[in-house]
C-alpha cells in the first residue's frame, strides 16, 4: 500500500510538472512573440526617422561602411543576439539604399506593410515592413526566431527545473508524512506478528486512530471465534476422553481376565488385542491431559532437566517393579 501511493502519487506530480513545463514554453513563447514583434516595431521606426531622405549616394556609402565596420568590431567582443537581427532600407524592389551586414543585400519579404516570416540563409527569421510614404522608401527590420525559440526554451527549462525541485521537495514530504500517518498501522502490525500462538488477547483499539478502529476491531473478531473454536475442540476432547476411558479400561481387564483361562491357540489373538487397548487407553490419557492444558500453561511450566538422573530414576523404578 505504502509502495503504490509514493509512486502514484511521484507520478502523478511528475507528469503534472512535465506538462506545466510544456504549458510554459507554448505560453512563454507567445508572450516573446509579442514582445519581439513590438520591438521590432520601434526598431524599424528608430530607423525610420535616423534615415535622412536627403542622403545621396556618396552618403549611402558611408552609412554602409560604417555599419560594415561596426560589425567587424563587433565581432570581436559582441552580444550574441547581435547577429540574429537586421535591417534593409528599400526605395523600390530594384533599388537598395542600405542594410546590416546581417542581412543580404536581396528582397527577403513582399513590400506589403505588417509582420512576415521568410528564411534567410535556411533559418526561420521575423520581419516588420514599414513603408515611409512621405519619402517613398520600404524599411524592413528582421529577427531570427532562434532568438525567441531559445528565450522561451530557457524560460520552460528554469520553470521545469523549479517544478522538478518542488517535486523532489514534495516526495520527501510525502515519505515523511506517510510514515509519520502510517505508524499506527505498523504498530498494530507488530504487536499482532510477535504474539505468541496462543496469546488470544484482543487488540487494544483505544490509541489507534478512527480510521483503524474498525481494522482492530475485525482482528479482535477473529480472535474471539478462534479462541472459542479452539475452546469447543479442548471440551470435545475431554468429553469424549472421559467417555472412552471407562469403556476401554473394562474391555482391557476383560482381555487381561481372558488371557488367563484361554489356552495358547486363541493366546496371540488376545495378546494383539490387550496391545492394541493399552495403546488406546495411552492416547485417552494424552487426550485427557491435553484438554486440561490452557494456552501458554505449556510454556510457563518448562524447566530445565538432567537427562541423566531422570534415566537414572526410571531404570531403578522399573528394577523395583521386576523384583
């Protein structure tokens, strides 16, 4: 009973932390897609109002250089999310005017404005496409969704941890809590496994708890119908010993009275049945003496003897009879 309640119960916690943890990273997830889309959001509209539309071509390539640079310098000491975002500024489908070195220099998204998904080298990325009307130009700034993915992996990882933590926490608790509640039982176990054969005594109830009241009671049942089988057997023998001592002890002197006139044909058949008698008259005695025995007389009345002097004594009485 213990055994099937710790692992029930470990299962049962275990499973529920497993599917919080997955519960967490779809839940986790969506709430980084929406972050990660606001913020891609505001960053195409910071580059939107840092671009100046006045910028001509030897500007441009400034800008490129520059970026360029920054991320060469980058590169040596940088975040690692760096990389995994970017930007492209477009005046038409055919027209580039700049974008970061983490994004090529081709159309990744239809210029329509709002969120899209496209792979860029094989990775899944996010994009927001913002079209500047007043200058006629298509801003696209993009995040790899490795990003997000690993953000929300991190976040269901700690929650799985904190729940696996507060199951090992739970299990010691319920090991504790079940031996502490089930002591009474073990109790009650021990005192009825150490009894004696013969120790019919009931089962005291009174310190167990209401809900083994009813265990103890059942045993102590079970004792009362036993002691008082065993009580009917005791009187059963001793009746019917008494009954059968009178009529053996008159069949056995009738024998004993016959073997005395009878001549040696009918003499073995008498002896045989004399032999036989005696034997019967042996086990009414045993039976007489078992039924005045109670339980536990037996053991209270051992003691130790020398095994020498008691044949000592038996072989001088049986001396005493022959002579």
């Amino acid at each position: 009973m213990r055994r099937f309640l710790l692992v029930s119960l470990f299962t049962i916690i275990t499973l529920l932390a497993i599917l919080e943890g997955i519960w967490s990273y779809h839940q986790g997830t969506h709430e980084i897609d929406e972050v990660f889309d606001a913020q891609l959001a505001q960053y195409a509209r910071t580059l939107h109002g840092l671009i100046d539309r006045t910028a001509g071509a030897a500007d441009v390539e400034l800008l490129q250089r520059r970026l360029r640079a920054a991320d060469d310098h980058h590169n040596l000491a940088h975040h690692p999310y760096e990389a995994q975002s970017g930007f492209q500024v477009w005046r038409s489908p055919d027209d580039l005017i700049v974008q970061s070195g983490s994004l090529p220099a081709h159309q990744l998204v239809p210029f329509e404005p709002g969120f899209k998904r496209a792979r860029v080298e094989g990775a899944e990325w996010y994009f927001v496409v913002l079209y500047d009307a007043e200058h006629e130009r298509w801003i696209v700034a993009g995040q790899d969704a490795a990003v997000r993915r690993e953000l929300a992996m991190r976040f269901a990882s700690h929650d799985i941890v904190s729940a696996l933590s507060l199951v090992l926490a739970l299990g010691l608790a319920i090991v504790f809590i079940m031996r502490v509640g089930l002591a009474p039982l073990d109790r009650l176990a021990r005192e009825v496994a150490h009894r004696d054969a013969g120790d019919l005594r009931p089962v005291e109830g009174v310190a167990l708890p209401r809900e083994l009241q009813p265990l103890a009671a059942s045993i102590n049942d079970a004792f009362a119908r036993l002691d008082g089988a065993m009580q009917r057997e005791r009187q059963f023998a001793n009746d019917a010993a008494h009954e059968l001592r009178t009529p053996v002890t008159i069949i056995q002197a009738q024998l004993e009275n016959a073997l005395a006139t009878v001549g040696p044909v009918e003499r073995p058949a008498l002896e045989s049945a004399l032999h036989t008698t005696r034997n019967l008259g042996h086990l009414i005695a045993q039976l007489l003496e078992l039924a005045r025995l109670e339980p536990g007389a037996a053991a209270g009345a051992a003691e130790s003897i020398q095994l020498r002097d008691l044949l000592a004594e038996q072989v001088g009485l049986l001396s005493l009879i022959h002579i």
